[in-house]
C-alpha cells in the first residue's frame, strides 16, 4: 500500500482507545454535569495517546489552528469544544481489545508498549524542560505522546510485530524516513499544524525541538540496554542543553519510567520498567507473541541462555557451561556449553551428587565457589571427582541456580583454554548476574 493511501485510510475512521482509559472515561462523563472536570478530562487525554489522537483530529480541521503554529493546551481546547461537544464526541469511543481472527492480543500488547514509550518521552520531555526553565511545556509533551502513533496503527494493520525494530520496519514499508512519514500524518488526518514546529523540519533546530527529540529517542531506545553508549549519549546531550548534570538527566528518565509503570493503561505500560531493570549485557528482545505463552520451565530455560551469553560476550569467560539436575537420577549432566571444543571429554560430564562428594554440598542451597589453581588440586585430591580432571588445571568458579526452592542447575565458568586466571571483578560480575537471575524465579 502507498503511503497517501494508507495515511487516509487512517484518517477515514474513529480509532479505539485503551479500556482502561474507556472505563475511566464513561465515569467521568456518567456525573452530573456539575461534577464533571476538564482538568480531569484532560488529563485523561494525556495519559493516553490514542484518546488525545482522537481529541485532536476534533479540532485539526480548524481554520485557526491550520494558519497559526499554536497548539492550544488540552484543557483549553476542551473548554473550546464544550461539555456537550465533548460528552457526544467520547461518548462513542470503543476499546482496543483483541478480536479472534482479526487483532492478536500480542498485537495488542505491543502497541501498550509503544504506547508507554510515548508516555515516558513525554514525561521526559516535560521534566528536562522545567529543569531548564522553559515555561511552554505542555505542546512538547503532547506532540511526544503522538510520536509512535503511525507505528502503532501499523502493528494493528499488520496483525504482527516485525522482526525488525518497529520504526526501521514502518520507514522501510513505505520507503520513507519515520520523521518525514510523521509529517505526512500530521497533515493527512488533519491535525493542527503546531505539531509540525515540533515534529516536522519547519521552526528550525530550536531547543525545545532537540530536547523533544532526545526525549523520544530516550524512550524508544531503553531496550538497548541502560549501560551502552549508544543509549547514554542522548542523556548526555539533554543534559549539556538544559545545564543539567547527567546524573540529574538521568534521574529524569527513572522517573519517568516510574510513573508510567505505576499509573498504567495497558499491561504493556510496564514494558519501559522492565527494559530500564535489564542485566548487563547482550541482550535480544524475544518477540512478543512466543513471550506471552512460555510457561514457568521455559522462561528460565531461556533466562539461562540469555545469562550465558552474558557471561561469555561480555564478561568474556573463555568457557561457560551449565549443568541441568536431573531430579529422577539425581545427577548433573550438561545441557548448555559456549567455548568448549567438541572433542574434550567435559562435554559428556555427569556428575554424581553422592551423600558427602562435593557437588552434593555445593548444591545443597543457594552459593557460589571460587577455586583458584591451587584449591582446584585440594579438591582433586579430597574429593576424588573425575569432573576436577576432566575440566582442565586452571581456575573456575561455580554457582548454583535455584528455583524456589528447587534445584535447577549449576552454572561454571573458567579460562580453560588461556589458563588465565579469574580476577575479581569478573568474579562479581558471574555472582551478580547469577544472583538476580535466580531472583527472578
């Protein structure tokens, strides 16, 4: 589909909103019509993207806001509707629910998702702003509200996430850079040209406008993990213009993400949280439709894969294996292992967890082991466990991962084919990873 034709197929029909927002929305209308607030209503419409979408093509059209670059605030423009203009027009507004064979629910996940992004930008933008002591505040957090707003409508056309990240995916659809596809939205649905001061090429690079963009790429970019530069330089930017600290443009993005998970739309209004607490490392989104249905075992049995990918590409341990229980043997035998060569006998390893061997203490609870060169002879020699032999000479560490309060596995980790030892930073690094993990279950 070209992308005119797509843009006015979206203009041509009302939109849905979240339930959550519907719910709240029917109350507040259902008062007596002395008790009914704007400011309520208002912030309502800021709290979710698609019922501001909707407010705002209400008054797109608008002769006025079509010839001035002024984007009135929410309040006022309901003040401007009236009660009655304003009651007929939410009074027919539907849910976004997922409907069988037509709209998946992990569709509908996603797009609380992106939704919850524009929420985060536009808190942040808020914030960075006011901290520089702008006073015009509110016009950039309803244009970051409407960033993701194509992307999201096409999540719904499409019925499925892309592999690719979201935004490349739409621009790479239409053959359009996602900015110059925003502006081509803005005017096609009609909405009021004020937007494109903030979103489009025209007003120039103005402060305000890089403070918004940088607000939003903050936003849509946490899953890139809180630690890469590629991330923290956008934090960095803000702070330079608004003469914040990063430390203090920073604390911007955490409470951000904190309102949006604590007043949430959608379940998917936790998805920038869980991003901002991911561990250190490598780390690639599943999608979210295979998320959604993995039970208990898998989860962890991904979790783990993830963790020794972490373990290997980051903390760069030369060789990482996982040992899984087996309950009706009760025994450890390989199941995951990075760096080991394929004819080296630790890859057909079981280890026994007879009464008293070491294994059989290790695993008793929850713990770590460090064992330098020296210690891993002691242990050869007390122990008489083949697996000291078969694992090489060097130095190696072992932690035990839990589930509850069952026993899933141990993880180890060495330099097994430079011999180097293993510093303590390192050392940290495996216990804390390991550690949070098995706090996830």
């Amino acid at each position: 589909m070209e992308l005119a034709n797509w843009l006015q197929s979206i203009a041509e029909r009302r939109w849905p909103i979240l339930p959550d927002t519907l719910s709240d929305l029917r109350q507040a209308c259902a008062r007596h019509s002395d008790l009914i607030r704007f400011t309520d209503m208002a912030n309502l419409c800021l709290s979710d993207p698609l019922l501001l979408f909707d407010l705002m093509r209400m008054v797109g059209g608008s002769r006025s806001l079509q010839q001035h670059d002024v984007l009135p605030s929410v309040e006022k423009i309901l003040m401007l509707i009236g009660l009655e203009g304003t009651l007929g027009r939410f009074g027919r507004l539907t849910p976004l629910e997922s409907v069988p064979g037509r709209l998946s629910p992990e569709v509908i996940e996603a797009v609380g998702d992106w939704l919850a992004r524009g929420r985060v930008a536009a808190i942040l933008a808020k914030t960075w702003l006011s901290q520089a002591g702008e006073l015009k505040v509110e016009d950039c957090y309803m244009a970051a509200l409407l960033y993701n707003l194509p992307a999201c409508f096409y999540l719904i056309y499409r019925n499925d996430i892309p592999d690719k990240p979201l935004l490349q995916a739409v621009s790479e659809t239409f053959g359009v850079a996602y900015p110059q596809l925003l502006e081509a939205f803005v005017r096609t649905m009609p909405l009021p040209v004020g937007l494109l001061a903030l979103l489009g090429k025209q007003g120039g690079a103005s402060r305000r406008k890089q403070i918004l963009r940088l607000a939003v790429a903050t936003a849509n970019g946490l899953e890139q993990g809180w630690w890469r530069a590629t991330w923290t330089v956008g934090i960095e930017a803000a702070a330079r213009l608004t003469g914040l600290t990063f430390e203090e443009a920073y604390g911007g993005v955490v409470n951000a993400v904190r309102q949006v998970a604590l007043h949430p739309r959608a379940p998917g209004y936790a998805h920038p949280a869980k991003a901002l607490l991911l561990l250190e490392g490598e780390y690639h989104r599943p999608r979210q439709h295979a998320v959604s249905t993995l039970t208990d075992a898998e989860q962890l049995d991904l979790s783990i894969r993830e963790a020794m990918r972490h373990l290997a590409n980051d903390l760069h341990f030369e060789r990482v294996l996982f040992f899984q229980y087996v309950r009706d043997n009760h025994h450890l035998r390989l199941r995951y292992q990075l760096g080991v060569a394929e004819d080296q006998p630790l890859r057909r390893a079981r280890i026994e967890l007879e009464p008293g061997s070491f294994f059989a203490l290790l695993t008793s609870k929850p713990q770590s082991f460090h064992a330098p060169a020296a210690v891993r002879a002691q242990l050869r020699q007390k122990y008489g466990d083949p697996f000291f032999t078969l694992s090489g000479e060097s130095d190696f560490a072992l932690l035990t991962l839990f589930s509850g309060q069952t026993l899933a596995g141990v993880f180890y980790v060495d330099h097994g084919n430079s011999g180097r030892a293993i510093d303590e930073d390192s050392y940290h690094g495996f216990k804390s990873l390991i550690t949070r993990l098995t706090h996830r279950f």
